[in-house]
C-alpha cells in the first residue's frame, strides 16, 4: 500500500485561521504620531505647526512651537486655520488641507481653502481653492471652514469635505473630489451630511471602521458639542446617533479621532475652546468613550488640529529637521520635577530643574524623552554638589552639551496652575489646608474647586475636587473663583464654612470635614451691589472671627471693601449691618482679615491680577469693621524682578498655633514664562508660601517674595 501525505489538506483548512491570528498579532509599521495644529486667533497663530509623540499621549512641539510652513506664502489671506493631515493610498505621499483665513477679519471673512502636497512631510507645495471664484452655484458663499481628505477606494480619488455657509444661512457639510495633482477641485461640491433639523453642522471627521464611516461633526447654535453620523457608503446615506460624544460640558469644537498604533483603540481627542485646552477620549467601537487626560501632555496649546501615525524613518526626519536641543531638554518625565518651572538658558547652555523636597539628589534622572535618531548621554546622576553635564546629539547638527543642574525650590508650593490661596489651620485634624481658585483657564473660566492639605506647610497632598459648580450648585456654573473658609465648634462638632465666588455672586456651602464633602445653601449669599455702591464686583469674600467678641464677619468686592456681620447660622448675615470700609485709592480687591497682639489687620490687593505689578498693601484698626489707619509705607509683598517674580497679590495669611510665627499666601505670575504671556499671566499662577514678619511697633516689614520658599514646620 502506499500511504499518501495528505498534510497539505489540514494545512489549507487552518491558513485563515493562521492568517488571522498573525494579522492580530502583527504589529503596526507606525511608532510614532505627527500632530499638526495651530495655536489662536491672531494672525502669527493662525499658521501650521508640527509635535511628534512616540505613544499618542505625550506629544513635544517641534520648532520651538513655531510655524514650520509659512502662512503668508500658501494662503490667499496671510492665515490658515485647522489643518488636517492624511497619508495617501500609496503610503508614501501625504495630503494635508487647512482653512485659508485671518479670522480677525470677521468669521464671515474667508472664501478659500488651503491644499498641500508632500513626498517626505517636510517639503510641501500648496495650492488655493478659492470656491465662489471656482464655482459660480457658490459666489454667495462667505465662509469655508475646516477641510479634511479621505481617500474614496471605490473611485480611486482624494475626497475634500469641508463646512460651507452662503449669507446667514446654516452651515452646511459639503464634499468634491480633488484633481490627480491635488491642486485643485475637479468636481462641483455636493451636501455630504443632510442634518434632520437643518441645523449647522460644522469640523467634519470621517473615520472608517469595519466598512462603516463615522461622520464626527459639531453641531452649531443648538449647542457647542460632537455628534456622529454614519453611513455605508462614503458620500451618502449619514444617520445621525442623536447624541453628543463628547465628555464634558464645556463647549467644543474640532473633533479628530485617529487609531492608536497598538491596536488598543482610538482616540477622540477636540479643542474645549473656552477653556483654552484640549481632552483626549479614548474608544475601541467609537461609540463609548472615556476621558483619559490624565495621561496625556504636551507643552504647547493647539487648536483644533489632526494626528497621523508615522514610520520611525518619518519621525527620524521630522525630528532632524525640526527638533532643538531645547525641545529635547524641555521632555523631562520625572514626576518629582516642576516641569512648569524649568528656566533654560540658550545662552549660556545651562537648565535649572526646580524638584521636590523629597528627591534624593544624589542619584537623580530627569527622565528626558527619547526620539528615534537623537542620542542622550550624561556625565553622571549625583546632583547634589555639582551640575551634571548632559550632550545631546540630533542627526545632521552639530552635537550640544548642556549643564544641568537641580534645585529644592519649595515655591510654588502646589503643582500646577492655581491662584487666590486661601489657608486653614484645622483644630480638628491638625493639618493646614489651602483652598485655591482653580487657574490655567483662559478669562478665568475655572467651574470647580480643590482642596490641598499638608502638615508641614511644604508638601501638599491634592485632596481633590471639592466644590464642581456645575454638579453641586444650581445657581451658577462658571466663575469659580476666589474662596474662603472657617473652622467653626458647634454644639461640640467642628463645621467648615466655604464662601466662594461663582457668576460674579458670592455663595457658601457646609461640610463636616475640612476636605468635604461640601454641600451649597442652594442660593447665593450676596447677589447684588451694597447700597451706595455702583461699580465693581460682587466677588472675593473673606471670613474672620473676632476673638474679643466670637462675632464672624463677611468681607467681600472689588472696587470696594465691603462687610457684614454673620448669623449664628453662618449661612447668611445681619441685614441690618452691611457697611462699606473707607479704603485709600490703591484698594481693587481680595480683602484678607487677621487679629495679632490687639490690632486688627486688613490687607487687600492693589492693581490688576494681569499686572506684573499686582501686589499687597496693609491698614490696621482696633475694630473688625473699621475705620482703618494706613501706614504711608504699608506694600506687603510685591514684585522681585531680580528673581523674575511679578503679579504677587490676593493672599491670605497664617499663623502657627501657639507661636508667633507667620507666613503669607500668595500667588504670582508662573515663573519663568508668566512674564512672557502678557495678559494670559493673569489666568497662569501658582501658589507661593513665605515668611511675614512685623516691627516691634506691629508694622508689617514688606516680604521680599522667593523661589527659596519656606522651611518644613515642625
């Protein structure tokens, strides 16, 4: 007999199977991520810039954050706006087209729209589609927004869909095929996306997903947020998901969704325009998705911007062309390290990284970020006499060496961006508590309050969110600024009393705990202007207790300093006591009451908090309500420009239990950019500690402010 082979059989029966396991398992040619973006509304903003990211969370500007195409050599208007990125069908060209439009010329001011072609993603040519020029059905139209491409398999052609509007009409999301040398558009538009109620429709994102595409688009003037379409066919045929996707409450705009090169998913990344930052979600159906900016970190502000994935050659030439030594420098990963307050010195070749109380200097590692092509070596880790020498070399450019050196700075003393620090001292858990208005918001749009303690007055433990607007309050959802608190015993029992500002109106909220949870009066306390007063805020409140009498009071406004006695209840006040404090003329706001050796001090904010020179001034009375008497040098704390130090205002103050020793809270411009951002400074701040001293007469010797900071207290 002869035995047959028939091992080829069982081998064709389980290739699909094999194929699709390897085709699971594959992994992706892409390591890394191309972001290009712009970054505002003035006109140097509104141009292309380049980050590259090697995991699609942490991305790093190249260029210096600079334009890396000029908008004056592409554009029709000198500006372009929302660029989108696309690798073509052969994987090796690449599409990208943006807004061509200044928009400080009108939002209604733009007709055209920017296309550019490229081989290797650093050199482009560009063309114009001016659409009433091109297509007599449009000359009505006055503004094209926000193109994007798509390759259309079935017709072998790029595909442009952009947002059109003629008159006053609604905005609506049109398509046309490009020409083979993406020049221009060799089809007349046709409406891509029918919305059910006619409503604008704008920031069109296709994204194709197991022979569907989803249509992400932002509905306008019925609410600011992303809702999908989608569609079996690329052109037609979109059905709406009636609801919105995106994860805050915030307005949106310029969703752009992109596949993370691991295969774990996609992320839906838009620009919450009114905050002046960006959130990444993360999908794997794209229809769920979850926040994840905690993981996320750039050092640049885009908007509304798109992601490709590219090659490790592509990030090679991308980061040979346009990555700086300073852009490798600024890449430090060490948690232990205030990234916010580095100071590079281009020319001196010399890095100063601001660290932790706790960080063992003596074996450290920044951690700087890797790049494909870019070699980092360093002379050493012991920090703690000497700096350490570090030599970076980037492709095609001469090597750099750099000293770094660490320092214990201990201001800011909470990480990040907050300002207007209110501090406790709790009799009950004996730990002090800073409450801060939450910064970093472009026009102090901050809705939520945190709450940081710490026992050594150094090291703060973020507490978390302990007041949300949005959630907790029902009068008023925006403007959380400028809080305060007490600590008050009744019928045995500690209560916290939490005045805050929201909507230009003062409320307050009650909790067990100095850290919560905080429950709002349901109503705002002070609402409307003290008689007599007609201009200024109704903002910035601050509570005292009187120990002479066990009366508290509430003090508040901007523009005056006003008072009023409390209740018992400290939920509301004396109607009959309400009365304004003469102040001089230097008085704007952020009034701060204390009781020392039997004088009451006053201190209050002078300026504006975009000011370099916001600072601190002092009265003194023998009465919580006043009159003062102003001493002729009465500036608490101020600017220290020979350290970079501007903006030094709305403090509070605290005294260590059972001695004399006192420190003063404040907050400045971030160190060392805030100087740099002109008005934005006065939304940027962080929070400062240092030491207050008095005469022997109990004056106040003016605080010289310090990075240094203050000393652990016992």
């Amino acid at each position: 007999m002869i035995k047959k082979n028939y091992w080829w059989i069982g081998f064709l029966l389980l290739f699909p199977v094999l194929v699709k396991a390897q085709a699971k398992t594959a992994p992706s040619k892409y390591t890394g991520y191309l972001f290009t973006y712009f970054t505002g509304n003035s006109k140097e903003e509104e141009a292309i810039r380049f980050a590259i990211s090697t995991d699609g969370y942490h991305f790093q500007a190249l260029n210096n954050n600079q334009p890396v195409i000029a908008s004056s050599a592409i554009s029709s208007t000198g500006g372009v706006r929302d660029p989108h990125i696309l690798r073509g069908a052969d994987g090796k060209t690449f599409y990208m087209v943006a807004t061509d439009m200044v928009s400080a010329n009108g939002w209604d001011s733009n007709r055209a729209m920017v296309l550019l072609k490229s081989n290797d993603l650093v050199n482009w040519t560009s063309a114009i589609v001016n659409i009433p020029q091109t297509f007599k059905a449009f000359e009505k139209v006055n503004r094209v927004w926000a193109p994007q491409t798509i390759y259309d398999a079935q017709k072998g052609k790029y595909m442009i869909y952009w947002s059109m509007r003629a008159g006053s009409d609604p905005d609506i999301i049109y398509y046309a095929y490009a020409n083979k040398d993406f020049t221009a558009l060799e089809t007349e538009p046709r409406q891509l996306f029918f919305s059910p109620n006619n409503g604008a429709c704008i920031d069109g994102d296709i994204v194709e997903k197991n022979g569907k595409f989803h249509l992400f688009f932002k509905t306008e003037g019925q609410g600011a947020g992303i809702k999908v379409a989608v569609s079996n066919k690329l052109t037609e045929g979109y059905t709406l998901r009636d609801a919105y996707v995106q994860q805050t409450k915030d307005p949106v705009e310029g969703a752009g969704v992109f596949k993370l090169n691991d295969g774990s998913g996609y992320i839906l990344m838009y620009d919450v325009y009114t905050k002046g930052r960006y959130q990444f979600t993360k999908t794997t159906d794209l229809e769920n998705f979850k926040v994840v900016d905690e993981q996320v970190s750039m050092n640049f502000h885009p908007r509304h911007g798109t992601v490709l994935p590219v090659t490790q050659k592509e990030m090679k030439r991308l980061a040979a062309k346009w990555l700086s030594v300073t852009d490798v420098l600024g890449t430090v990963q060490s948690k232990q390290i205030k990234k916010n307050n580095m100071v590079l010195d281009t020319v001196a070749k010399k890095l100063w990284l601001p660290v932790l109380d706790n960080t063992a200097l003596s074996k450290f590692d920044p951690q700087f970020k890797s790049f494909p092509g870019v070699k980092i070596t360093a002379s050493g880790s012991d920090f703690s006499k000497k700096p350490v020498a570090y030599t970076i070399s980037i492709p095609g450019r001469k090597p750099e060496t750099w000293q770094v050196q660490v320092l214990q700075n201990r201001n800011p003393v909470l990480a990040g961006y907050y300002a207007d620090p209110e501090i406790l001292y709790s009799e009950k858990t004996k730990r002090y508590y800073i409450y801060p208005t939450s910064d970093g918001f472009t026009g102090w749009a901050g809705n939520y309050f945190k709450v940081f303690s710490s026992a050594d007055l150094t090291n703060w433990k973020d507490e978390g969110v302990m007041l949300d607007l949005p959630k907790q309050v029902s009068w008023a959802n925006r403007n959380a600024w400028a809080p305060c608190i007490i600590e008050k015993k009744m019928n045995g029992q500690y209560k916290y009393f939490y005045y805050f500002t929201a909507a230009q109106k003062i409320g307050v909220a009650v909790a067990d705990e100095p850290t919560g949870p905080f429950v709002d009066s349901g109503k705002p306390l002070v609402a409307e202007k003290p008689a007599g007063i007609k201009g200024g805020q109704e903002i910035d409140p601050d509570v005292f207790t009187d120990p002479k009498t066990g009366k508290s009071y509430l003090y508040w406004g901007n523009g005056y300093m006003a008072v009023a006695e409390l209740n018992e209840d400290m939920t509301s006040f004396k109607t009959d006591t309400p009365q304004i404090i003469k102040v001089d003329k230097t008085y704007r706001e952020g009034t701060y009451v204390f009781y020392r050796k039997g004088t009451y001090y006053f201190m209050w904010s002078e300026d504006d908090t975009r000011s370099p020179n916001y600072r601190v001034r002092y009265g003194t009375s023998t009465s919580p309500t006043g009159p003062l008497t102003i001493p002729a040098d009465n500036i608490v704390i101020q600017k220290n420009e020979a350290a970079g130090i501007y903006g030094t205002g709305h403090n509070s103050v605290i005294q260590i239990p059972g001695t004399d020793d006192w420190y003063i809270v404040y907050h400045r411009f971030t160190y060392p950019n805030g100087i740099k951002m002109g008005s934005a400074a006065g939304y940027n701040r962080e929070v400062c500690i240092d030491q207050l001293e008095f005469g022997a007469d109990g004056s106040i010797k003016q605080t010289i402010p310090t990075h240094k900071g203050i000393a652990p207290i016992k």
